[in-house]
C-alpha cells in the first residue's frame, strides 16, 4: 500500500470551489496526521508534475509513489490517502461505478468547473 507521504495533489488555488474542497482535504490530513503535499497549480513546478497550467486547471492530478493520476483515479487516490475517505474510495473504485464516476466527472463535473474557472479569469483581466 502506498504510504501517505508518496501522495501529492496538483489543485487549482485560484479556483474558489477547489481550493474550499482542497483545504477540506488538507484540514482532515492535517487533523490525522497524514503529510499528504497539497501544491497549488500557480506556484507549483508544473515541469515536475509534468503538466501544463491548463492541463492542470482541467482536472485534479495526484502523484501517488511517483504515477500521475488524473481525474476519478487521483480522488481514488487522495480518498485512499485519508481514512474519513476510504470508504468512498472502496465505493466509487468498484467496477462500473468507476466508470460511470469517471464519465460524470469527464464529461460534467470537470468541464463546467474549468468553464467557471475560465469566467472567473476573463472578468478578473477586465477588472480595473
């Protein structure tokens, strides 16, 4: 099993929904004791993670032991990194119910944050 310490989250930080879920997530590690990184896209080595701002803006990534996950398998593997979550981690990980999460997530969830996200960057440039 992968410890803890092998698991880093590649969040949005400019995003408001993501940084109120990343800071939940960081508040449970912090609470058990679990050192999971938590970097924020804008000021993270994207070189390192190997992604682009954009990329990294579109769905949640996770290193876990040195793999890049991304989308339904990096929550897999944060739920897996957090006890309070590993129960949603043994649900949404069964066969089917994966898939399907990972469809929601692909083609929902993800995009509409990233549209959001995109809105909240253009009105933020036109701002005097």
């Amino acid at each position: 099993m992968t410890k803890p310490t092998d698991t880093a989250v590649l969040y949005n930080g400019q995003c408001p929904i993501c940084s109120r879920e990343i800071a939940h997530y960081r508040r449970a590690a912090e609470a058990g004791g679990h050192p999971l990184r938590f970097d924020d896209l804008h000021e993270a080595d994207l070189a390192a993670w190997g992604v682009s701002a954009e990329e990294a803006r579109r769905r949640l990534h996770v290193l876990e032991g040195g793999r890049l996950l991304v989308g339904v398998p990096a929550f897999l593997a944060l739920w897996r990194a957090l006890p309070g979550w590993r129960w949603l981690a043994r649900i949404v990980g069964l066969p089917g119910v994966q898939q399907v999460a990972g469809l929601v997530y692909d083609h929902a969830l993800a995009p509409a944050l990233h549209a959001l996200d995109r809105c909240r960057r253009r009105a933020a440039s036109r701002a005097p």
